[in-house]
C-alpha cells in the first residue's frame, strides 16, 4: 500500500466531526470503541482488561479508509 500525498478537496479534508468513543485508560493501549457499540456502564478493555474512560475522538467525516472491525466482538448469539 501506497499512502502519499493523496489530493483531497481541501473542504472535504478538514470536515471533522467529533465521535464520542470510550478509550482504554491505560496509554500504552490503544484499544478505543465507538459509543455507540457499547451498551455497558463501565466497559473493560477487551485487551488489556482496564478499565475504559469515556473520551471523544475527532474523524474525518468522510470515513472510507478506516474499515477494521471494533475490538468489541463480543457477540450475543
Ligand atoms: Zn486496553
């Protein structure tokens, strides 16, 4: 994969929106989920098992690149 310097319309590159996320509390872990994925009071880092502070996060608004799936795979079957 190539990542140079891409051009982007310069409107399109700096519309941000802010994502309300919870982040793992320990800084040597970067394990972060989207909010809106998470339905518990107080989340535990599915990595690292600490616990996960709210927080926010500022995206792109148009997200193409960023397509992994959320450490939060718990899954209800
Ligand atoms: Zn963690």
């Amino acid at each position: 994969m190539q990542g140079g310097n891409r051009l982007e319309t310069p409107t399109l590159a700096e519309q941000k929106q802010e994502l309300r996320i919870w982040k793992c509390e320990d800084t040597n872990c970067n394990a972060w989920v989207r909010e809106e994925f998470v339905h518990e009071e107080s989340p535990g880092c599915p990595l690292c098992k600490s616990p996960m502070v709210q927080s926010y996060k500022l995206v792109p608004l148009a997200v193409k690149k960023v397509n992994k799936t959320f450490f939060m795979g718990k899954r209800r079957l």
